[in-house]
C-alpha cells in the first residue's frame, strides 16, 4: 500500500474502479510508460510468464494462489517485511519437525 500510495501522489498510478461479480476490484493503471532499464531479461520474463499464468483468473483466485501465510499474518494495510519471502505454505517435512524439535530441545525453547 505505502508503494501504490506514493505512486499515486506522485501521479504516476491511478486506482480504476471496476465491477466485478458483485465486487469492485480496484485496478492499478499505470499513467505512464515503464522505465524498463532496472530489470534484467530474466525479470520480465518471469513477469510476462506470471501475467500469462493469472490472465485468465478470477481476483479470487489469483489471490488464493498468491497470497500464502505471509499474507495471513498481516493486517490490511500493514508493511510486509521482505524476510516474510522466506515463508513457506509446504507442510513441515517428518525430517525437519524432528530436526526443530531437537533443536528446541537442546536450546530449551518452550511453547507457551
């Protein structure tokens, strides 16, 4: 949000009002041309292979596939700290739960 925000102010985005299926989305447009030259090939061709994987999709499930448990653990609104990337909806293999529960074990770590 504090992104969409100062791009707003600065008057390079604009937020378009749109129904859709009993909601209304609200879609960034950008009110210029990108400035292409801070990414890499590799960049956009991720982002053209992501903009072609959820073209089709409805918000809902963009967002349900999109948004994990770092999603989850924040408020409306709220900052999402970059370290929240290493987050992971994968189950907790048996390998790993035994390997946490020794080390919780060996550092004293409790539950409340």
């Amino acid at each position: 949000m504090p992104v969409l925000n100062e791009l707003q102010s600065d008057g390079l985005l604009q937020i378009q009002k749109i129904p859709q299926g009993g909601y209304e989305e609200q879609r960034p447009v950008a009110l210029g041309a990108p400035i292409l030259g801070m990414f890499s090939g590799q960049d956009i061709e991720f982002l053209d292979r992501a903009i072609a994987f959820y073209w089709s999709k409805t918000g809902k499930e963009t967002s349900d596939h999109s948004h994990g448990v770092a999603w989850r653990t924040r408020e409306d609104g709220e900052a999402m700290p970059y370290e929240l990337a290493y987050l992971s909806d994968e189950p907790v293999g048996s390998a790993q739960s035994a390997r946490l529960l020794q080390l919780a074990a060996e550092r004293g770590w409790r539950s409340k």
